[in-house]
C-alpha cells in the first residue's frame, strides 16, 4: 500500500515538471494548454491531501512543517492558488515567478534516493577543500579579467570588469561559450595562458575527492553498497 | 583459418561503415555512388552469409538470434533487403532511417574487444553512484534552467523552460555550444555561479570510478592485462 | 579587538574589489560614479594606514616591504595616490592600467585562507610533472597548429601559425570558444583526432594530482583537517 | 662547456620556433621577413653544423641517423636547404610545408625533458586501456552522429553522417565550438543524453590513469623525484 503510493508519487512528480516545462513552450494548440492546466490541477490537489496527511500523520507537525521537505511539500501546493488569488493583477512578473516555484517539486524526488550515502559523505568532507579552490578560480578569475579588459577592451567585447570576469569564469570552467572571445595577439596570447593554467588545475578538486572517496571507502567496505540506495519515505 | 575469417569481417564492419557515412556526404561524382551501392551489396550478402553461418553452426540457433550479437547480426544484413522492397514507395523518411540502421554494424567490432575486462567492471560497480549522480545534475539542470528561463527571457534565446535546461545540461557538462548565452548581467551572475559549481561537481563522477578502479585493480593483480583485450568469437 | 579588525579588513577587501569592479561598468547615474569615488578614497586612506601600522609593528620593516603581502598591501594604496598626481596628463592608457592595479587587493584575501595546506603542498610536489605535462601540451600545440594552418589556411579563420596554435590550445583544453572552427572534410578529420587524444590526455595530470594527495594524505592523516584552514595574521 | 652548448641550443631551438610561426604572420614590415630570413639561415647553419658534428662523434652513426633523434635532427637543417633549390618552382604548396616542416625543431627540445620518467611509464602501461575506451568513444560518435544525422538534417548543418560524427566527437570531449548545433527539440534532446553520457565517461580514462600512476607511485616511492627529469644529451 504504502509502496503503491510512492510508485503514484514519483510518477506525479515526474508528470508535474513535465507539465511545468510544457507549459512554458510556445506553438501548442489552444486545446493542450488546456489539459496541462486541468492536470496542475489534479496534480496540485493530489499534492495538498499528500501535504495534509503528512501534518496530520508525523508526531510533530511544526518539525515537519519548518523542514527542508516540509516546505518544498508547501511549495509544490500553493503558487497554483496564489496565482489564483493574483489573475488579472499587474503584478505579472511576480505570479510567473510564482508560478514557476513548483519546478522546486523536482526536489520531493530527493526524498526516495537517500542522503546518508557515502557519495555525499565524501563530498561533504571535501567540501572545505572545494571551496578553498573554487575560492582561488574566483581570485584568479577576478586578476585575468581586469587584465583581460585592460588588454582586449570594448571592442572585442570585454566592455566592463564583471563581464570580463564573467567571460574568465567560462574559459577556466573550460566551458567556452565563445560569445565573447579575444582577438588582439595579445589577448589571445594572455586568454592561451588562462586556459592552460585552468587545465593544469581542473585536475585539483578532481584528485582531492577522489583521494577522499577511495579513504572513505578503504574504510567500511562492508557497509558500501547496502545502505546507498535507501529509501527513507 | 577462424583467424583469416576474423581479419576478414573486421574489415569488412569498418568498409561497410565508412561506405555508409560516404553514402551520406553530397558531392561525389555518379559514378562513386554507384561503387558504394555495388560495395554495399557485396558486404550485405557477405553478412548474410556470416549470419546463416552462425545460425547453422551453435548449438541453440533461438538463443544466437534473440542475443545482442544475433540481432546486430540481423541489423546489419536486413536494412538493404528491405529497402529494397520498398523503394519506390513514399515512406522516405522510414527507407532513410532503415538504410542508416546499417550503422549499428560497428556494434559487431565489440566482438573482438572482450566485455569481461576490469574496465567495464569498474564502470558496472559505480553504475549505481553514477546514476544517483547524472540524476543529480539533471534535477540541477532542471531547477537552473527554470531560473535562467525567468531572468534571461525569450529575447536571449531561452524561449522556454526545455531550451533553458538544454542550456544548462550544455554548460554543466562544460561542452558550451554558445548557440544560447546570457546577456544580462543577472543571467551572467548565475550562469557563471552554475559554471563554478559545475566545475566543482565535475570531480565526483572522477573520483567515484577512480577510487572503484584502483580497488578492483588492487584486488586482483596478477590477472589484470592477459584477461584484458581477449577475443571471444 | 584583532578579530574585530579582520573582519572589517575582509569586508573593505571585497568591497574594494566590488568598487573597481563595478567603476568599469557602463550606463550608472554620474551619482554613483561619485559615491564610487568617494568610497574609494575611503577604503584607500584605510589601506594606507594598515600599510604603515605594519610598517611600524613589525620587527624588521625591510623584510615586509619587500615580502610578497609588503608589495599587494603597497599595491593597494599607491595607484589612486598616483593617478591623482597624473590627471590631466596625457598617458592615459598608462593610467587606467595603474588604477586597475588596485584590483590585485584580492590577494590581500589569501592572508587569511592559510598556504601551509596540504592541498597547496600536494600542488607542490606534483608541479614539476604538471609542468612536464604542460610542456607536452605546448609542444603538441605547436605542431598540430601547423599542420592545421597549412590544410585550412587563411579562409577559416586559420590567418597564421600562432592563431592556429591558440586554436589548438582552446580546443586541446576542451574550451572550444568556436570564434575559429575547421571547415574543410581534412581540417576537420584533423580536429576530430586532436580532440580524441586530448580526452585522453586530460587523464594525465589529474591522475598525477590525485595519486599525489592521495599519498599525502594517507602520510598525516590526523594532522589532515586541523591545519587545512587557518588564519595567520 | 657541454652544458653552454645545451643552453645554446635550448635557445636556438625556441627562438628558431618563434622564427617559423612569425614568419607566417602577416603585416609585420619588410624589414622584419628580411631579418627573420637571416635568422632562419644562421640557425639552420647552425643546427647543420650540431647534425654533422653529431654524426661524427656517435659510435655508430647509422644507428644516429635512423634513429627518433636523427631524423628530428635532419628535419631541423633539409627544408631550408631544398626550399632554396625548388624556388620559383609551381609546386608551391609543397614547398610551403616543406618550410613549415621546420617546426618540428620544437621536438629536439624533448631531449632535455628525459623519457624514462614515471609519468610516461603510467601512460604507457594504460595504453591498451585507453585505446579501448577511446575506440567505444569513436563507435558511441558514429552511432550517435548517424542519429543526429537523421533527426536535425541538413537544415541546422548536419549535412552528412561524417560531419555529424564530427560534431559527436566535439560534444563528447566537451569541446562544443557551436559551429553545428542541434536546433530541433527531438536533436536537443538526444544531444542532452550524449552530453550526459559524455561527462558521466569522461570519469573513465581519468580514473585508469589515476590508478595506474597510484599504483606505479607506491611500487618505487625512493626513486620517484631523482629519475624523474634527468638530462639525456
């Protein structure tokens, strides 16, 4: 019984972004916008009577209430009645905003692959190193782009600091848009020298989790597998 | 004589596989189309010859021709006979995708790699982690691109909330077509947020196979290269 | 009182940098330009009298002069000094450039994250092979940059060997802007196989760091996480 | 005064470097080809002398001469020499890379870094397993690049099933010039699962070569910095 009313869950939560996505894609017919409204619906009082039975069931409603599942269960439920009580108000921007709160529904999903794993051990263990790197590609990221600005200038697209930071971020990323891209010899020779040094240490945090997950690992090699996937419901 | 017939087929799957991506490129003179679609006759009744081979000489010809290899088998000779069949009907798309279903020849080669090696087993044990990972950066994709849809709008190319996710998986994976990109500056905040966060992340799916790989290498090895690329035909 | 100290320290860092930032931006009211310029001033005078508290606290004055934090804590106080004594003279490049000198305040924040790590340590030990490698890396640059000037030439973008060479190193670390993209069948065959061993290759130096923090950390596992953050003023 | 000579050499090989990627730029003035065309003859005269002098000093010149080094040696001083002779020649291509052969000088440079090293030992060892990997890499592009083919068509640039292959093998290594990018949903969909699949293997190669290196690393932990960059003149 209780193992049906997961299985309905996750495949309403699932149908729910879907809808959620749909709905933003222009060059439907009249008639599909329709049903994707009368499903939110459906979807969304499912949802409430999931939140209801939660409160009423749990030993501590205010726990429940005022923890992380407890409010994403509150955000798949009430922007479709706020957005209810706001039609035909101004305030568009806000309802679409609000609106499109119930995305966070994909977070429900959470609940059925399990956090005590060692997957996120090992990343929360390593996260202090982490963030001393990523802290260091920011500092980086901040000197290239003054330099990258100062070098390439407006015309190349580097038009002001934070793009030219922005425009560092994407090369040491390695994600390279190309929307914006050197084109003096000097800032393709300074953009050259980012990329191999971003190259260089991709490799850290890389090392630093790994060596953290084979300790982890090395640890409990019994306990791996067993406990990863769990379901907490 | 087993040895001649193996050197023989592999040459024959890269042949046929090349004809079929040359088939494809526009340009060539007549005469070049023709000797492919000869060449692609001789390699089909070759294969076919290979398939009813094997079907004669195992043991159980149901469980050959329901298996991996039996059905590429099959997909390697079929395509031709049918489109031949229907050439001149109007289902071109249909004939189109059949004819390029050739393609999967290539699957045959996989034959002489070997599937029981430590690589693939490394990537079986961590199939599991892998997972919960990719689903990870999908449900990030999703809650990212739902943001990135609001704050950058139909004007920068984020048409809609899929667009908007396709964006994000093509920046979380660091490939960065830069066919869409921010132009805001808010939408470059974020994305650049999303791209360090990403390049963050990009080191736990490393270090999971990493640490599983150096386990199973440690484990056994005296076993580990002479089992490796072994042919089993 | 030396904790209080700090943090205001670290704030009027990152507000500096904010500052020098957001003074390149286009398109503010002349209003905030001024208030910019007023916060500026007032960060600088702060900077300048924590340079010469230094000066006069510490033992030798000579040695943190000279020291790496001696000349960024100079750096930061001494370009709006000069740019006020330079305005109105014509050098203005030469000015900009010495006002964006103010941004390497940044480093200044680095006081504070500690360099005594083991992750800067294990950065350490392996950089003579990261060095190696990037050296490859170069060498490999220059001559398939090259091979690609001479098969695409000057029509798609690849105007002379240093131009194809920052497209080599731009798709070797799988950046990719895609300013300059191979056109012709050859060029990019040749693209293709330098992309696949570049997949490969980017193995190299992150096995390298790993199995360097690794080693490290399994040497002084209990003095891992004490010493990893701290502060030495 | 071996030593003065290496560090000649070293210097001449670099600036002989610079000289052959110079000389393809354009808009320098007359003046600058006239002296990079004398720089190019006192170096060649050079490297023809270090060719000759090496002949006669080695034990068996013939084993020099056929040898990695001997041949580098010889590409370093012949193009000069025949681009003089086919001068005013038509085969104009031809001789264009011939000159451009001279960048291969960059190799001699290799003879300082030392091979017997472990790096290339732990790349050497994870060869078989690396070409395995890179060869599923190569099939995954030619089936996905067939099926990209098919959905996106010659519309959004995937004109043929090689140039498709092309673009799998730029999105799968992350490099993503956007030159050819999927413009349909059905193509942005299947390109989302390549890239998913991309960034969830490219753990492979990287966690071969971690383990290997590890695995190398700890088997000889004395002789690991001394052999490392060792001079082999």
């Amino acid at each position: 019984m209780g193992k049906l009313f997961d299985v309905i869950l996750l495949i309403l939560i699932v149908v729910s972004v879907i809808f959620v996505m749909l709905e933003s894609v222009k060059g439907f017919s009249e008639n599909t916008y329709k049903w994707l409204y009368y499903g939110e619906w459906i979807i969304t009082i499912f949802f409430s009577l999931e939140y209801i039975a939660r409160i009423i069931t749990v030993k501590k409603p205010s726990t429940y209430i005022f923890s992380f599942y407890g409010i994403i269960d509150l955000l798949s439920t009430i922007p479709l009645y706020l957005s209810f009580i706001f039609v035909g108000s101004n305030a568009l921007l806000a309802v679409r905003a609000l609106r499109l709160l119930r995305v966070f529904r994909i977070l429900k999903i959470t609940r059925y692959i399990g956090e005590a794993n060692k997957l996120s051990k090992a990343l929360k263990d390593s996260r202090a190193k982490i963030l001393v790197f990523l802290f260091f590609v920011l500092i980086s990221s901040i000197i290239a782009g003054t330099i990258m600005y100062l070098i390439e200038g407006e015309e190349s697209g580097f038009v002001s600091i934070p793009v030219s930071v922005y425009w560092c971020i994407v090369t040491l990323t390695t994600v390279g848009f190309g929307d914006i891209a050197p084109v003096t010899p000097q800032g393709q020779f300074i953009a050259a020298i980012i990329m191999i040094l971003g190259y260089g240490i991709i490799a850290v945090p890389t090392g630093i989790v790994s060596a953290e997950y084979a300790k982890k690992m090395n640890g409990k090699p019994n306990q791996d597998d067993p406990d990863y996937v769990h379901v907490n419901t």
